[in-house]
C-alpha cells in the first residue's frame, strides 16, 4: 500500500479563494506546513486570518481544542513569491478555470520545485492531460479535485490524466484519505465522475417539467420525500447558480461530442437568458424576495379510504405498502402472483403498477385496461413521506379518487403528475445509474468509486449502482429500454455494462 506524505511535509497552495483556502485549512489539520500563495499578498494573509477565526468557532463550539486550533494555525504561513515554495513535497492549485492560465502557472511551478514534488490541480472541469501536456515532467501532475465547502465535504476525486504516474495518484489518494477524507480515483475524462454522473439529476427533472409533468415545486418535494435527496433539483440549480449549472451541462455536451446524453434544457437556457440565475440574484425557478409567495407542493385533497385492498405479485414496494396498508386498519388480501405486466395493487376498479418507463397511457393500451394508475419510485417505501402518482388519460376520476385514498390511508402524501415516461424519480434514478455503468464501462472509476463519489461529492442517499441493484438491473434496463422507444432517442440508450450484467445475471455489488 502506497503511503501518505508525512505530515511534516510542507504542502503548498496557490490560490486563496473559497477552494484555496479550504485546502490550506485542510491540510493544516492534518498536522502539514503549509504555505498560502496569491498573486495578492493581501488576499493570502486574509484568508489565513479567517481560517484562524474559523478555529476559533470550532474551539467554542468544543469541536476542536485550543491547543490544536494553536497548533493548525501556526502551521499556515502566506508567502508572496512563487519560488518561496521550493521546498514544498505537493503544490495543490486552485486558481481561476483557465486552461491556459493553469499550464502558465504549472510551467513556473516546475521551474521552481524540486523534481520529487507532486503537482496537483484542484480543476472541476478541465482536461488533467492538457494541464500537465506541456511540462518538462507530466507524470507527476494529477488532479485533486476537492468539493466546496473543502473542510466539510469529504469527496476528492484523484485524476489522472495520460501521463499521471500510478504511484504519483496513489500518493494523493492516501494523503487525501490521511487529511480524513474519501478519494476516488478518477480518469481524466469530461466532468471526471460526479459533473458527469450528476447531468441526469438535473436533465430528467427539466424534461418533465418541459413536458407539464409537474412544476417544479411538486418535483422538488417528490425528489426529496420519495426519492430521499437531500435537495430536489429546482432548488439545487437554484443554489447552483443557472448561469454555473447551465455551463458545466453545456461544457459536458461538447466534450463529449454532442451526445444526446448531455443535451441541455432549453428551460433552464431560458433562465440564464432573463438573468434568472437562482439565490444569487433573487428569482431561479423559485423567488427570493421578501414578497415571493410560499414554496407549496402540489399535494391531494384527502380523498376516502377504501375498506379492502389486494396486493398482487412479489416486490419490496408491495411489502413496505402491505405493511402501512395494514396498521390504518384497511382489511388486506395478499396473492403470489401478478399479471403478465408484474405486481400490481388492486383497490375497487382500479389497478396501481411501479412505473416501468412507459407512460400510464401506453400501459392501459398494452393491458387493455382503462382505470390503470401508476406509482413512482421511492428510496424506501416504508419510510417514505409521499409518493408521486399517474392517472392514463384513460383512467376515471372515481377510480384515480380510489388509488389516492389508498395511499393517503397508509399515511403518503400524493402528488399527481402528468402522465410521461418514467415519472420523476424512476427515470432519474435509472439515468443515474446509467451514466454510472457507463463511466465504469469506460474505465472512468471503479462500481465502489461511482457511488462513493455520487453520496460523498453531492449527497445522494444512496451509490447509483447500488440503487440499481436494489431496483433490479433487469427491471432498470426494461425501464431505460421503455424510455428510448417512447422517445427514439439515443439519450436512453442501455450502457453495454448493464446488458451484461443482466445477460449475466449479475449485480453490481455481488
């Protein structure tokens, strides 16, 4: 096993922004020297000054001791002059995205450390082989992609890029897990793990408010209470930044050559052409204004319970409502088995299916069954606060009353939304889980990577991959396959890993 820097090596830090000073304040911690270098000396000394501060807070909050917040503060050191860090063992960058402006930095750098000191670029965005292509050692440059707040977020992602020696990336890997942190390692591809994996947490989202399948309040609340996200995606983008969130999509898109996997929202191009760029400037898809209105789902009135239920078929989602359905008392009947279209719930007329990717509306067709209903995805179905459901065009008032009753007596709030294709949570759960098998596919990270960096990097409740091992790869790839053919489009094309992991019989975590 490769081991860490020792802590009494000098780290260094060029840049004191946000990320800068975070890595400094890190690294401090960890019981390093560090040194602060910014083109501004004074923005250097500031940002000593208040991580010193924020030790201070953590002293009084009993998160740290006095005596280390002395210690870790004493350690961090501004230097004006790029050739005061000589004698630095690991130099991280965090300077302004600019390829160019990176490389320029670089080419100083390296004519100042010594031949054994690691080169880290801490870019989101750009290609770690373009960064280094043009020094005098490449293989010695990898990424250290830290998320912001630094000192908070526990993900780094360690890229390397073509000419990146193994041991050099293994070295910041163990480092970086010294400094109490989970590192992935990554390849130097487009969005390297989390920018790409994420697209789809926004794309589907965007879509289905596109297509009127609710606004985005409703797909918000749904995210979170069913889907179990930290944050639904309106009001993450909103947080974001649109004119950010809006660029990084279309920086993916092109790099990847244009593939309908990245296509961004005209949507959200709409936002960042009024200048409605989220918090940041008082109105997104939400307002922010002291006079903005209150952020209020869609949710049903409560409708009747009905006096008998029939559970139809096998399946954790089965399980979890039988359970709920039970304990308000409704009377309930249990049959092994389901239909020629699977597990289903069946409460008077009305028959209530998993969404497999087809619309409410194709469903009823292919059943030929009118009063068809279908219930959205949930993390866990017996915690779960709401639940999202779909009425085919087909399907009567009285008998969608009766599947909202039902679901309101085992304690769901319900949202309704439009009828389209995979509702809310399930086709962004299975894109997720797509992008994923991809990136593993192409050797972008490892199945434990993926889904490390997907709950450490942006709080997803649960590994993509891990979350379609839970689904069933089988019904996840029927989901993907039901989506390309309503669409016809290659955006919803089955990544070659699942398929073989299907023809396998195999899950991702066996």
């Amino acid at each position: 096993m490769t081991a860490a820097l020792d802590s009494s090596r000098i780290v260094a830090v060029v840049g004191s922004g946000a990320m800068g000073a975070g890595i400094a304040q890190v690294a401090a911690v960890a019981g390093h020297p560090v040194r602060l270098f910014d083109a501004r000396a004074e923005a250097a000394d500031k940002a000593i000054a208040d991580i010193r501060k924020t030790f201070g807070k953590l002293v009084e909050k009993g998160k740290m001791s006095a005596d280390a917040a002395a210690a870790a503060g004493a350690r961090l050191q501004s230097v004006t002059a790029l050739d005061q860090l000589g004698d630095a063992s690991l130099v991280v960058e965090a300077i302004v995205e600019n390829l160019d402006a990176k490389r320029g930095l670089f080419a100083d750098l390296e004519a100042v450390v010594g031949d054994d000191c690691i080169l880290a670029t801490n870019t989101s965005s750009i290609s770690v082989t373009a960064i280094a292509a043009r020094l005098r050692r490449p293989q010695r440059l990898v990424g250290m992609h830290f998320f912001n707040p630094v000192p908070l977020m526990a993900l780094v992602e360690v890229v390397s890029g073509l000419a990146t020696e193994r041991e050099v990336a293994d070295v910041v890997h163990a480092t970086a897990d010294a400094w109490g942190k989970s590192p992935v390692h990554a390849a130097s591809t487009p969005g390297f793990i989390v920018n790409r994996v994420a697209r789809p947490y926004y794309a589907e989202s965007l879509r289905v408010a596109t297509e009127q399948g609710g606004k985005p309040a409703t797909l918000d609340a749904v995210m979170r209470e069913a889907g179990g996200f930290r944050m639904g995606p309106f009001e993450l983008m909103d947080l974001i930044g649109h004119d950010v969130n809006f660029a990084v999509t279309s920086s993916v898109f092109a790099a990847y050559f244009n593939d309908q996997r990245f296509t961004p929202s005209l949507m959200q191009q709409e936002l960042v052409n009024a200048g409605f760029l989220g918090r940041k400037t008082g109105r997104g898809f939400y307002r922010y204004d002291e006079d903005a209105a209150p952020v209020v789902p869609d949710t049903e009135a409560p409708r009747a319970a009905p006096a008998r239920v029939a559970l139809h078929g096998q399946g954790a989602w089965l399980d979890a409502l039988a359970a709920r359905v039970a304990a308000a008392g409704v009377e309930l009947v249990r049959h092994a088995t389901g239909d020629r279209d699977g597990a289903f719930i069946e409460c008077g007329e009305v028959r209530v299916y998993l969404t497999d990717g087809r619309t409410a509306t194709r469903r009823a067709a292919d059943l030929a069954l009118s009063n068809t209903v279908l219930l959205d995805l949930a993390l866990d179905f017996s915690s779960a606060k709401r639940v999202a459901l779909a009425p085919a065009d087909q399907c009567g008032e009285a008998a969608f009353d009766a599947a909202v009753g039902l679901f309101q007596a085992a304690g769901y709030a319900v949202s309704r939304l439009g009828d389209v294709p995979g509702m809310a949570v399930m086709r962004t759960v299975a894109m997720l889980a797509n992008e994923a098998a991809d990136a593993v596919n192409q050797g972008v990270c490892s199945v434990r990577e993926v889904d490390i960096a997907m709950q450490k990097g942006v709080n997803y409740p649960r590994g993509p991959l891990a979350w379609a091992d839970a689904i069933g790869l089988g019904y996840l790839q029927t989901v993907l396959h039901n989506l390309a053919a309503t669409y016809g489009e290659d955006r919803y094309r089955v990544s070659p890993l699942i398929q073989r992991q299907v023809a396998n019989g195999r899950n991702f975590h066996d």
